[in-house]
C-alpha cells in the first residue's frame, strides 16, 4: 500500500479523479491538517467531503479511493438486527488509513443513489455512522483478514510478480487474504466479489447469472496461501 495510490474524486455521472497536480497538492493539505482549498474556481472541503463551484454554488461529493483491496471489511447493522458489507466504507476507510490519517477521527463517507446521494459521518472510535441529513444512526462492525483467516499480511507484498497464479484473484489479480467460492465455483477475494455482485448479477468469469451468495472462507486456497509464505 503506498499512499500515492490514492486519489480524490468527485461525482459527476460516475466518479472522476482530480489531476495529478491537484490530487497531490490537495491531499498533501489534508494531511496537515487543512480541510479547505481553492482549486479552479471550486472550494473543497475534505472535512465534508463535498466540492462547490463558487459562481454557481452548485455542490458535489467527494470520496477518497485506492485500487487495493481494502484489508479490513466493514459491515453496517440493518433494522432487522442482521449485517450487510458495505463497499464504499470499506474502500474510504482503506484509503484513509493508505494516507496515515487518524482512524478514530470521524470522517464523511459519501453514498450515491443515482441522481441524488447522502453523506454519512462515521466514527470508527465508537462504531457508528450517521446519516447527516435524517440523523439516523447505524452500527458498524469491521472484520479483519486476520481474524477471518489466521494470516498476518502486514508485512506480504500481496502484488508481488511473482506468486502464483492460482494464489491470485482473478478480479484483483493479486494475492487472495480472504478467498470465497461464490456459485459459479470460481474462488475469488472476499470484497472484490462483494464489490461485484453490488452492481452485477452475474459472474465475472463466465458472464452467466449469479446470486450474491458467497460459500464459506476456501480453505484449500487459505492453506495453499500458508504453505506458499512459510516455504
């Protein structure tokens, strides 16, 4: 994970990133600390997460992103008690901690729901988002790699060139840390499925139907991983 795999982006029919200069520079601010920046006629605002034109007032969200995977999985608890994965915390809470921002500080997390879209603070100290528009609030959990499989990747350079094939997902073309069987039969990374299935009905493979339904952790495959960093 390095941080400069990280970008800012901002929604305008699909989400778009900055220009190099403008990402660096605006990132390298909030680092410091400065939530607020000028750029092209626009305010943004890091601590919000939103960008304005200033001779429009017209508002867009923001979100930060990485192309890893995230390590740890964020679910958010439903009405009903039971949890369900959510991809956009889990990626922004990924590209947080890339960028070596405080976790327990709370952050904004931008959800888009096709012409409109909310924004939800989240505070990891206490495990809860709240919806800023309504105050609604939900419990969140997080599930790390290590817990779910027993493998300590802090220190596994999960893209190296050369790990075997049959180690990688075929979505991320990286190291598994949590390998599910989904109902194609294929073994794929835990979120980069979960991240596919949110928006497709079918596999990534075979481009026949397939249900969100994912298999218990594939345990060949985590003990294939074991055996590959012991040798």
């Amino acid at each position: 994970m390095t941080a400069s795999n990280v970008t800012l982006q901002y929604f305008d029919d699909g989400w778009t990133s900055f220009d190099s200069a403008s990402n660096s520079t605006i990132l390298s601010k909030m680092k410091l600390g400065e939530m607020h920046s000028i750029h092209n006629g626009r305010t943004i605002d890091t601590q919000n997460m939103t960008q304005v034109n200033n001779s429009t007032g017209f508002m867009r969200p923001l979100r930060l992103a990485s192309p890893e995977e995230p390590e740890d999985e964020y679910e958010v608890q439903l009405d009903d008690g039971s949890w369900t994965y959510s991809p956009m915390l889990s990626y922004v809470a990924h590209a947080r901690n890339t960028l070596g921002l405080d976790m327990n500080e709370k952050f904004v997390v931008n959800q888009v729901f096709g012409d409109d879209w909310a924004a939800y603070t989240v505070d990891l100290s206490i495990k809860r988002q709240v919806r800023n528009d309504t105050n609604r609030v939900r419990y969140i959990r997080c599930i790390s790699a290590k817990e779910e499989v027993g493998i300590d990747f802090s220190n596994v350079d999960i893209g190296a060139d050369d790990i075997p094939d049959d180690l990688k997902c075929p979505i991320t073309q990286v190291m598994f840390r949590v390998p599910v069987m989904a109902e194609d039969g294929k073994v794929y990374e835990k979120s980069a499925i979960k991240r596919w299935l949110s928006t497709k009905q079918s596999s990534p493979l075979t481009n026949l139907p397939m249900q969100r339904g994912l298999l218990p952790i594939h345990q060949p495959t985590v003990q294939a991983i074991k055996d590959y960093l012991s040798a």
